[in-house]
DNA sequence: GCCGAGCTACTCGGATAGTTCTTGTCCGAGTCAATGAGG
DNA sequence: CCTCATTGACTCGGACAAGAACTATCCGAGTAGCTCGGC
C-alpha cells in the first residue's frame, strides 16, 4: 500500500484543528516530509472532494465536510485509488478445459472469497471517521492536537 | 496485490483432484498462463510448507495436508508475504510539534484503525478453506474439476 | 479619509526524472524411472 | 527370471533482465491580499 495514505491520513486529523486554510508547505513542516510530493497525494483528496483548495495568499487547504462525515475509506480510496486490490483475470476460461462462457455469469469462487475479504476490510475503514480519529489522539495525548493546530495557524 | 495469488489459488483447488504429483509446466499448460514463471510462485507455495515437490520423472507437486486445513489466508500469505500492507512510520515522532517518545508506546490511532481492518481482511480469508472452494466450483459445474483431474493425470 | 488600479508574493496544479518492486525468463543442480547387461 | 549399474530425460530451484508503479521533484498558471496614487 502506498505510503502516502499515512501522511494524508494524518493531515486530515490535523486539519480538524484549523479553522482556517493550511498550505501544503506548512503541513509538510508540522510532519518533516518533503513538501512536493504531500502536495500530489493533497491533490488527490482535493479531487475527491475531501478537502477544498483556496489559493492566494493565506490559501491552502481545509476539510469540506465536518470530520464526522469523512470515514478512513475516503481518505484512503482517495489517494490509493478506489480500485480493487484482486483483479480476476478469468483463467478459468483459458486452457484446454476452458469452462464455457454461459457457465461464468456470476464470479468463480475464488473471485467471491477475496471480494468478501475486500468487502469486509471496507466496512472496517468506513466505520471509523476522522473524528474518531482525533478524538482518539486526543484521549492519549491531551492537549496534543490542538498544540499543532495553533501551530499550524501562527508562529513557526 | 499480486497477480499470482490467483494463479497459486487455481492451483490449489485442482491439486485437490490429482492423486498423483503435477509438474508445474502441465499445471501452466492447464491455465495457459507463463510456465516459468507459474514456477516461481509454486515455490513460495513448497517454502511455506504448503505443497510438497518431488523431482525427477513422474514428479511435481502435491498438497502436503488435506485440502480442508488449508485456508485461502494460507496460500496469499505464502505467494504475497505475510507483512502487513499498511506500516506505521510513526511520524507523530517528527517535526515541531512531535510526541515525546515515551508516549507512544501503544500504536497510534491510525495505525490501529488500518490494523483493525487487515485483522478483518485476514479473518474472511481464514474462514474459506480450499476444499470450500472446491466444493464451490463443483456446485456450478459438475464434473468440470473431475476433467481437469483426468487431464493432470493422463491425456494431453 | 475613501476608492481603485496595479503589483507583489504566495498558493495550487500538473508535467517531469529516479528508484524500488512486480513481472517474466532462463539455465544449472539434483533425482527418479526406465533400460540393458550380467549372473 | 532376477539383480543391479548405467544412462537418460525430466523435475525443481534459484539467478538473471524488462516493465510498471511508487517516490520524489520542479516550474508554470492563477489568485488573494497589500500598496500606492488619485479623488
């Protein structure tokens, strides 16, 4: 899995504390990774509608929807892509017993199991959202949270 | 996810049928896929205990357990690496606003809420077993796994 | 003091290289079965 | 007819390239706020 999905998960958190627009530079400052390539998986949440881009200066990004509204599976489909991770290529209708096209409506076994697996993973991520998250951090680190975020507003 | 956890999966269902070991280059042809590298990830599958491979004429592979104690979570592990796709950099560690090492003893929340998910993934997995699957491609053609049986064995 | 045009500086967004991982392939070491000669 | 050494061919196993995806980076398009001159 990519590892972008760490850093966009962790900015969504802390975007939860700002009321107003963070850069992407600042955002990669609060984490020290390199600024460039946050920027690209921010992209991918702004595409999808997660987080709304201002321009400008005092630009940057904030959440569109309240973080009771925004599951762990968003942040994820949106940056890793909301694609499948099991592919079935049908082999089953290759080779010398090839089945027939008419017996493969519904998926092969082994396509259902794995989806079922895949199904299952989902439901976990889209039952926790980002502000479970924080709240989260916040049970184990008091005060944490919102220390990055007023230093994500003012000083450097 | 790799391509070839298909691959070893189909594999494992019709070597429920073969009585006798299969050459890895025959289970290809079956599935019309690259021997070489069908070969490759039979491998991981005799690293993990999985199948048993003798060489020499009339060798190949052969299930080392009844298929009813080999769960699918067995054969992805084996081909795709048992690791856990989502790693935790810890970079709460990190930057200005970074959380004293002494309070991160537990994962942090993201990392627990991926974990939980994997946990649920591996779960479904370990639920189907390749006799399952067997039993599964049986119910929607008959006798199609028989055939494919006969084929390993004998004619070309 | 108020307004507006111009400007500056800051922001995002997509297009561009480098590196790791997956995919695909090949040939050598080892082994079992068949074969043929000898007893 | 039985035994056994030899041969042969077939098998797996790991080492070797090609392609794709992830990682990391840069510069241009666009915009908001600030500045300064005019009214």
């Amino acid at each position: 899995m990519s590892g972008g999905v760490e850093w966009a998960l962790h900015c969504a958190v802390v975007l939860t504390t700002a009321p107003s627009p963070v850069p992407a530079a600042r955002l990669a400052a609060l984490h020290d990774v390199s600024p460039s390539y946050l920027a690209k998986h921010l992209q991918a949440l702004s595409r999808a509608g997660l987080v709304r881009s201002t321009q400008g200066q005092a630009g940057g990004y904030e959440l569109t929807r309240p973080a009771e509204q925004i599951t762990v599976l968003d942040v994820v489909d949106a940056v890793e892509g909301s694609s499948a991770a099991f592919v079935c290529t049908e082999i089953r209708q290759r080779g010398p017993c090839a089945a027939p096209p008419e017996a493969c409506a519904a998926p092969c076994a082994i396509a259902r199991a794995m989806r079922s697996a895949e199904l299952a993973w989902e439901r976990e991520l889209r039952s926790v959202t980002v502000a479970d998250l924080a709240a989260q951090v916040d049970d184990g680190a008091p005060e944490a949270l919102a220390r990055m975020g007023a230093w994500l507003s003012g000083d450097a």
